[in-house]
C-alpha cells in the first residue's frame, strides 16, 4: 500500500506538503492540492479520515482493458477514482461479460452488492443489461453509449463529430481528397457515431461521397489488414482510422503492401493512446482526454443522485499532430471493391440520411 512519503516523492515536495493537500489545508495552492489528490489515487492511497464507507459505486467493465497504462480503460477508472476521492462513496471495479449479465438482472444485483450506483465502460448495444436499463431508477452513467427518456441513465463521451471534422480539414489543408475511413466494430454506437460524423465531414467539405471508402471493422490492428489493400487499390490517399489500434494496423499494412507512411499515405487515428507518440512515424491522432472522461462521469455520477438529469454530456477533443500525415501524393485507382463491411451494407439507414442531408 502506498504512503505520503511515496506521494511526496512521486511528486517531489515534502512530506508535509502532501499531508496538507490529503487534510484540506488552505496553505497550498488548489492545484498543489489537487496533484497530491490524484497522485494519491493512482498510487493507490487510502486514508481512513477520507473514507466513511457510505456507500458505493460500481464501475463495470466490458470488452476493455484496463490494468496497465497503455490500457484504454486505466485512465477512465484512474479519473473516475481521482474524482471520487475525498467523497464517502467506495469505489469497486468488476469485469464482466454478456453472460453474467444473463445470469444478473441489474437492479437486483446492485440491490444484492449494496451499491449505491453505477458507472458502465465498454458495454455493447446488444448486452442484456442495456435494455434493462431503459427503466432502470438506478443512478448509472454510460461511457459512450445512450438510454433515452430515462431520467437516471446519463451518457459521458467526447465529441466524435468535432474531431473528425478537425482531421479531415487538416487532411484538406493538406490537399487530400480521396480520404478513407476504417471504422470499428459494426455493434457499437460509438462506431455509428464516428462513422455518421465522417459522413458528414466528407460531404459540408464538398468532397465525393463513396460508400466503399467507409467500411466498419474492430477496434484491433487486425481489422487493417482486410481493408487497406482495397483503400489502396481504389486510390485513397488518406486513411482515418476509428482508433490508435486500427491507425497502427493500417501503418504496418501500408509497409506490407510497399507504401510509406506519410509520403504515399497519410494516416489519422482516434484516441491518442501512449503508444501513438512512439509509432514509426509517431501518430497524428484526435485526443480524448481519458482521464477528464472518468472525472466527468464521477461529476455526473453526484449530479444524478442530487436529483438533477441530465442526457448526453461531451468533452471537446483536439487534435494531436505528429508525423503520419503530409502533403497528398495523387495516386491512380486501380479497381473498385464493394466490401460487405461499408456502411452502404452494415448501416445503408445511416447512409442514406447523410445522402438526403447532402441533397437538402
């Protein structure tokens, strides 16, 4: 278990300094205070003065790794811990699957655990407890997803539509037009969600809408290997990727297939993991802050107990450039490819509303 010498050095102050900032003392700046705090978390401190065990929340987790750095899951919970920190509630983490949620109706097992609340993290549209949740009186926030007219279900994101709009008027300003998208997996409202705002960014940017350039595939570097040859062969000269795992998938296919990356292709990726800075090239990338997530959804957490509702809630995200993109180099098509994993077959509804948006 961590001590206040080890937050002392992690930060490097005194040992009296960071007792002050676990105290509440008004002689340290609230940022000084604020570093002890979340570096207290994510040492793993605890203090008895800081906890009366009132209550609990759960964080349930699915589909999503979560205990190292490099996890996409660590810096959600890390925030989320950070935020709760000097509250009464306990904080515990179960991971789950669809069949524990078969074998669990979720308002008899959090009556069951004694939890106050929950806070849901890489949970699919088709599990079993999404549609429970639709009446559920339970204070829960959703990472990602959304329950609508549910007044105690709150939904924590960053704003898809504005970062994919950032990278494709960057691609833009690079002067690339045959821009490719290589979404993640079809079942997910976060795919959907990425995969409506590059339709839309295509078309308010006047640029030719091709079903075949937007395909879904997993949130996994795998995925690339099935779609970037026919991207190629169809002459994109841009590839947006629906996270930093895919973008390293389509950078190692792109060296397979005898393309550099930026100087042939140019490739974007979502998230910016601490992986992508250290990529050949290093990635340019839309950063979600996934702390500031976590953080968030504690906020929104407390707001819903207060009795306050509240629907969809979005961080800004920004755009982190690095080395993987340049100036488009304009390359011929080679043939056409009609993938059954574009959007004009997994999602032709989304499709078509983006065509009549572009008619209107």
């Amino acid at each position: 278990m961590a001590t206040i010498k080890d937050i002392a050095e992690k930060l490097g102050v005194s040992v009296s300094t960071v007792s002050k900032g676990l105290n509440g003392a008004k002689d340290i700046s609230d940022s000084l205070r604020q570093a002890v705090l979340d570096t207290a978390v994510e040492l793993g401190y605890t203090s008895k003065k800081l906890k009366t065990n009132d209550g609990a929340i759960c964080i349930f987790v699915e589909n999503m790794k979560i205990d190292s750095e490099d996890d996409f899951g660590h810096d959600i919970i890390l925030g989320f811990r950070q935020a709760a920190f000097r509250s009464s509630y306990r904080i515990e983490v179960e991971e789950i699957d669809p069949k524990f949620q078969e074998d669990h109706f979720y308002e008899s097992y959090i009556l069951e655990r004694g939890y106050i609340g929950a806070f849901l993290v890489g949970f699919a549209l088709q599990d079993p407890w999404m549609k429970q949740l639709e009446t559920t009186t339970v204070p829960t926030v959703l990472l990602d997803n959304f329950i609508p007219a549910n007044p105690h279900v709150s939904c924590v994101g960053t704003d898809s539509e504005e970062g994919i709009d950032m990278a494709i008027s960057h691609l833009i300003s690079l002067g690339h037009e045959k821009i490719a998208f290589l979404d993640g997996s079809k079942d997910s409202m976060i795919s959907d969600q990425r995969m409506r705002a590059y339709l839309r960014g295509i078309s308010q940017h006047h640029l030719p809408l091709d079903a075949s350039m937007a395909v879904y595939g997993f949130f996994v570097a795998d995925a690339a290997h099935y779609h970037v040859p026919s991207f190629l062969d169809m002459g994109a000269t841009a590839i947006l990727c629906g996270n930093d795992d895919i973008a390293k998938g389509v950078i190692a296919s792109c060296e397979e297939l005898g393309f550099s990356v930026p100087e042939d292709v140019s490739v974007i990726g979502f998230d910016d993991m601490p992986f992508a800075a250290t990529l050949n090239p290093p990635l340019t990338t839309i950063r979600q802050n996934r702390t500031e997530l976590g953080k968030c959804a504690f906020m929104i957490f407390q707001t819903l107990t207060d009795g306050v509702s509240l629907s969809k809630n979005m961080l800004r995200p920004s755009l982190t450039l690095r080395k993987s993109t340049a100036i488009a180099k304009p390359r011929v098509l080679i043939r056409r490819t009609d993938s059954k994993d574009s959007v004009l077959h997994v999602n032709p509804r989304l499709y078509e509303e983006t065509l009549k948006e572009q008619q209107t």
